[in-house]
C-alpha cells in the first residue's frame, strides 16, 4: 500500500500531460458550441445606436443573418470591420452584440470606422455572451431564418474565412430554404 502511495503522483503526472499534449493538437478555431442548432438565447437588450429601443432575439429571426461579438477594447475586432462592412453591403445582414464596452466609446468607433450592423446591442454586463457560449471577442454566429444557431466561427473574419467557410454555409442555408 506504501508503494502506491508513492507512485499516485507520477501517476497523476502523466495524465495530465496526455491530457495537455493532446490539447496542443486541437484546432483552435473549432470550438464546439452547445447552442448549435438551437434557438438563439433569449434576450432583452437596449440598443447602441438608441438605448430607448429595446431588441430581442425575435428582432432576429426572417433572414439568414450572421451575429457578431465585438468591442473596442477588441483589436481583432478592428481586423475583421473592413470585412464586415464588405459583407454587410453586398451578402447578408449582420447584427452586433457589443460585449462588456463602454457604449459612448463603441458609437465613436462605429462611427469612425463605419456601421456593418443592422443594429447593435448593449451586453454591457456579459450576459447575453454567457448564454452564447463567448469565450471572446471577437465571434460570429450564423443564424437561419428561424432564428436557429447553424454555426459559430471564434476569431476574425477575413476574406478568406468569409469565401471559403461562412459564404457556403450561407449558400447551404439559401438552398435548404428554397427547396422547403
């Protein structure tokens, strides 16, 4: 019994080490999201652009639409805005969620560096992006016209994850609702 108590240790030593050594071999941008193919969370949120007006997660729901974390404190967020404001105008409607920000400082970003969004709601506190799962900003869902999660992509979204991820999820998405 002495000896094993000596050997517990070492033992717990290389789980561990498994554990951690299989985790350097997971894709960073692939993190599992137990929202996928469920409703947007309910939400009740005042927004940016006027804090009079109260949204929901029904204001969502009609078109295919991609939701986006972001804030100013983000400096990936400011990698990705060129892109949204590109998709914005020509492919799909984005909504904001504008994460733990301070609004005045989010309005003069929006307006120095353009609005992609629809609109943009306060999640001052974290709430809204706990129910979502964020583990960071920046984040993007992909939301049917239901209102259902299809996808979530962690990180920027650039020209490249845009064409070759988002975009045939999007098509994907068009064609399922044509065909029903």
């Amino acid at each position: 019994m002495q000896r094993l108590k000596l050997f517990l240790p070492l033992v717990m030593f290389v789980v561990l080490a498994g554990f951690l050594f299989v985790g350097l071999f997971l894709d960073k941008q692939t993190l599992p999201s137990p929202l996928l193919d469920e409703p947007f969370p309910a939400f009740n949120l005042a927004t940016l652009n006027a804090p009079d007006v109260m949204v929901s997660e029904h204001d969502l729901k009609g078109n295919i639409a991609l939701v986006n974390v972001w804030a100013t404190w983000c400096t990936s967020c400011r990698a990705e805005h060129p892109q949204l404001l590109a998709i914005a105008d020509k492919e799909i409607p984005i909504y904001g969620v504008n994460y733990k920000d301070d609004s005045e400082d989010a309005r003069r970003w929006l307006q120095e560096f353009g609005d992609p969004y629809r609109f943009s709601v306060m999640d001052v506190k974290g709430r809204l992006g706990l129910d979502l799962g964020v583990y960071g900003a920046p984040e993007t869902y992909l939301m049917d016209a239901r209102g259902v999660i299809r996808y979530k992509h962690v990180g920027v979204v650039d020209v490249r994850v845009w064409k070759d991820i988002l975009k045939p999820q999007v098509e994907m998405l068009k064609q399922e609702a044509a065909e029903s």
